[in-house]
C-alpha cells in the first residue's frame, strides 16, 4: 500500500490522485511501450504495471510451461477469460486469465513481483482471492521443480539500496505507508484504529468484535510487560495510540515513538479528546534515539519495518532502555528461518508496493539477536489464526468501502493492490507460511 517509489534526491508531490508522481515520470512523454490494460493504469504513477516488461520471449514460453503447468495439478480452477471452459475440472478457487500472455510474460521477467504487477493491471482475477493464494501458499514449491530451485538466485531481483532502512531510509520508508492517509486506514479500520492482529475470544470472527479483539490484544501485551498504575512504558511504534490510551487508562505514564507525522497527528488529538495528555508524550523520534530507562517496553509489529541489518541495533535499544527488572512485550509477524533468509535477500512484491525496507523475522533470528543484545525469552505464544482472520475482516471491509477510498482521490489500481496485499498476508496466516507472536523478553541470557 505504499506510494510508487521516487528518486531519493528528489522530494515527492502528490497527484491530484493522491499518490505520489514519480519524478523522472512528470514530464516524460508515454512510453511507446505502454499497452492498453484491463485496467486503466496511469504510467506516471505505476510505469511497471502500465508496461510489459521486455524480457526474452523465451522467458514468458518457460512460465506458461512450468507454471501453467503447475497450475493445472493444483486445486483450483482456471479459466482463459470470463465463462470460457476450465483447463481443467477439479473444484477450487478459480483463477480467470483475462490476458494470459501478458500473464505469463510477467511472471517469467519478474516472477512473483510479476504475478502481483498482473493482478494491478486487472490481468487476471479470483472468485477467492485469498483462497486462491492460500493454495499457491500451500503448494509453492510445485511451482519450480525441484532442479530449477537453485537457480532461484540467477533470476530473483535484490533489494534496491534505497530502501536500506538508515535513519533517513526509516522516515521514508514509514512515510511511503503510514502516511498515505488517515482517511484510508480508518475506511477499513475498527474505531480503535489497530493496524495489528487482534485476539479474538472465538473463531470465526465478526466485524463487530474486532474492536474488543484489539482490546484483548493490548491487555495481554501489558500484561506480559506488567504495565500498571505508576508503570513508566515506553511504546516503540505509536500507531494511531490506542495501546498509549490503553495503558494511560491503567495508569502508566507512557512515552510513545513513531516516525509517522499523520499517525503522530491523530494520536496526540485522540489523547487530548480522552483527557490523558498529562500521562502521554507522542514523539517523532526514532528508536535509535531513545531517552531515558523505563519499566516496560512494549512494541507491536515494528520489528518487521526495522530490517535485517538493523536488528541489532533494535534489540540493543530495547535493552538500553529497560530498568533493572524491566519486561518486554513484543508482538510480532514471523516466517520459517530458511524462507526468511531466502526473503531477505530477495525484492518481494510487498517490499516493492507494501513495505519497502521491511522483512519479516523467524523466531530464531528474533532469539538469537535478543539473546546478543542480553536479553532472554520468557515466553513465545503464537496465535497466526487470529491475523487470518483479522485480515479477512479488513479486507471485507476494503471492499465494501472502495467508494470512500476513491473519494479520497485514489486511482483504480490501489485498491487492487491494496486487496491483493490484504488477500495474500490473509493467504500466508491461512498457509501457516506466516504465524504471529506474543513475546516475553527480560534482562540476561538463557543458561
């Protein structure tokens, strides 16, 4: 969900879309190899999806060979255009090729960014979108035989230097994503603006519930970290402050970080309206700059924005800031080791378009380096069913309030992104690919 990427000398504006013109696009005459899409896509705004890549023909033949292969064995329907016959007969998700060819084309110049980019330009569609991805999530190693996959690094695309998350690199990259619009997040948002899974009291979920599921999150949090009255909490990764409102409530006088200048906004105002601000200090800092010690610490889905190689410095500053005796609660998105080491040298579709910057940890890097830093796990309690359905319950809500998000001036491919990325993170909890944790750390080493 983030704005396309800009030149990093050059400041961004916005387009009377709401989205941000690439530099080098507001004067360039259209690309002569620009084609007509199914979805009408500005080039200026997302040249990699309003145009073909020119890769070797060769490339497309061995997608539609290997891939289209693989996708009829799997358990999902596909069609070539809507209400022409399925290559093949067994049930599932179905998966409509409107241009096949460009479909196909994408995948083998830039494969899985491809297959994404496919899905803006209106290429290709679901009946299910996150059924249809859960199955590839399942089945994602029939994708490539088995001999191809060490060839992975010959094709896969690294991550562009840009987006190193330095000081400088981390406002950036939280601006591209957090500060899109506070209008848009809250369009399919509960009211307490909770942009992390919640923990539902039972399974499946309504969207009625998902603001007392969000509470439930915060309490066990605060309750790992042993937040109550008199606790001095530090929050790294304001949000929008409902975790700061939550623990100001029990007492706590609460620092707040965020690098966000719009969440920072409507954090303070929401405080001020709740009469806390006396016990609530929101600061644009970065956690590299942390002051003073305090007796908790508490961060909620921010290790993945940090990056790899500033997960040291991360862990470090946890432990910087903790009194003796302190807690830490973390709650965190993770992966299997081994794909997050595949992941993090690799430019994804989501750091392209979602988080630039950001990779998701294994719970293995998340010990190791807390451990260097001299802090112990306590405890590690997953709950991946609850962000299934905490993501389908948003990206229902997307849907139904696509009208808003174009009101607000978005063009007609962000909300495709921003369905596929709910559909796809939903897929990955659905897959077991992607699990979440509550995590307990203190001071000292595990013997």
């Amino acid at each position: 969900m983030s704005r396309p990427t800009t030149t990093p000398h050059e400041p961004a504006r916005r387009s009377e879309r709401g989205t941000v013109v690439p530099p080098q696009a507001r004067t360039a005459a259209p690309s002569p190899s620009v084609v007509s899409r199914p979805v009408a896509v500005d080039a200026a705004l997302w040249p990699d999806v309003a145009r073909l890549p020119s890769g070797r023909p060769g490339h497309a033949a061995v997608a539609r060979l290997l891939v289209g292969g693989a996708l009829k064995r799997l358990p999902l329907v596909v069609r070539h255009g809507a209400g022409s016959p399925a290559t093949h007969a067994t049930a599932g998700p179905v998966m409509t090729l409107h241009d096949p060819d460009a479909f196909y084309r994408r995948i083998g110049c830039h494969g899985l960014i491809g297959f994404g980019e496919s899905h803006m330009a209106g290429e290709w569609d679901s009946d299910d979108l996150p059924g249809l991805l859960t199955v590839l999530a399942l089945h994602v190693d029939e994708l490539v035989p088995a001999p191809l996959r060490g060839l992975r690094a010959g094709w896969v695309t690294t991550r562009p230097s840009r987006d190193r998350n330095t000081p400088q690199g981390s406002r950036e990259n939280i601006h591209r994503h957090y500060d899109l619009s506070n209008e848009l997040f809250a369009a399919f948002l509960d009211p307490t603006l909770s942009y992390s899974s919640a923990v539902f009291a039972s399974l499946p979920a309504r969207f009625e519930t998902l603001a007392a599921a969000q509470h439930r999150k915060i309490d066990r949090l605060l309750d790992l970290a042993r937040v109550a009255d008199g606790t001095e909490l530090l929050e790294i990764g304001t949000g929008w402050g409902v975790l700061a409102l939550w623990a100001a409530a029990r007492g706590a006088r609460v620092t707040t970080l965020t690098l966000s200048t719009e969440q920072a906004e409507l954090a303070r105002s929401r405080i001020r309206a709740a009469g806390l601000a006396d016990r609530v200090d929101v600061q644009l800092r970065d956690y590299r700059d942390i002051e003073g010690r305090y007796d908790a610490v508490v961060s909620v889905e921010m290790i993945e924005a940090v990056g790899a190689e500033y997960w040291p410095s991360y862990f470090t500053a946890l432990r910087g800031a903790l009194n003796t005796g302190g807690h830490i609660a973390l709650q965190a998105i993770t992966m299997g080791h081994q794909q997050m080491l595949n992941t993090a040298a690799t430019h994804t579709w989501i750091s392209k378009y979602v988080f630039p910057g950001g990779l998701i940890p294994s719970r293995r890097a998340i010990s190791e380096h807390a451990a260097a830093a001299g802090l112990r796990t306590v405890s590690d309690q997953g709950f991946g069913e609850h962000y299934a359905e905490t993501l389908r319950l948003w990206r229902e809500r997307f849907h139904t309030s696509r009208q808003t998000v174009r009101a607000l001036g978005f063009d007609t491919v962000f909300p495709r992104l921003c369905e596929f990325y709910l559909a796809y993170s939903e897929a990955g909890f659905r897959s077991r690919y992607l699990d979440v944790r509550q995590i307990l750390l203190r001071e000292g080493t595990t013997r």
